[in-house]
C-alpha cells in the first residue's frame, strides 16, 4: 500500500468516526485514478482541483463541508482571499487561533498592497 493509499484510509476512517467532515490530500496526479475509485466505491463526496501537470488536491469528507469549500475554491489556492482562506482553513479543522493570525497578516498585507497601488 503506498503512503497516499495509507493517509486516505487514516482520513477515511475518520470521516467515518465524525472526527473529521472535510479533508484536503496534495497527491501525484498519477495516483489520482486510484484515489478517486476508492472514494467513488465508499461514496465519499469530493472535488478535485488541478495544481498542475505533476499534482492535484482532493478536497473530500461530507457533502454540505464539500459543496462548501467547492464554493469557496474556484481559483489556485494561493489566490484566495483572506477571508476565503480563512474560512476554508476553518472548515478543514486547521487550528482557529492561528487561522486567526494567518488572516490578520494576510489582510494587512493586502491592505497594504492595496494602499501602494492606490498611489
């Protein structure tokens, strides 16, 4: 079993258990196949989302959490807004109070990006 087949049954099973709703796995486009027939046979809801020729990230879990960050993720990851960033960290259970230091330094650079372009 490779290490990304062992992670999607760590994820699965917690999925399972309720201790997780939603899941984020980067993986090698070549092992998307496989991945996505395991989750097409569990009936697990997910989206996945091209990062380029070599890679992917698969967003899965429950379906209100999937639609959700579907939503919210309609361009490269990099290029979400703060807020965008910050709920979707929020919704993969990343911890709050840093999702809350990571939106406080992305909103001020953005207020300052926005500032200096204003110029």
């Amino acid at each position: 079993m490779s290490p990304t087949q062992t992670l999607l049954q760590h994820h699965l099973y917690e999925i399972r258990k309720g201790v997780r709703q939603l899941v984020l796995l980067t993986l090698p486009s070549e092992e998307v196949p496989a991945v996505l027939a395991r989750l097409e046979l569990d009936s697990v809801t997910h989206f996945l989302q091209p990062v380029g020729p070599a890679k992917a990230n698969l967003f899965f879990g429950r379906g209100l959490w999937v639609e959700t960050a579907r939503r919210i993720v309609s361009r490269p990851l990099a290029q979400l807004s703060p807020e965008e960033d910050f709920i979707l960290g929020t919704l993969l259970g990343y911890d709050r109070e840093q999702q809350c230091q990571r939106f406080l330094i992305q909103s001020s650079r953005a207020a300052a990006a926005f500032a200096i372009a204003a110029e």
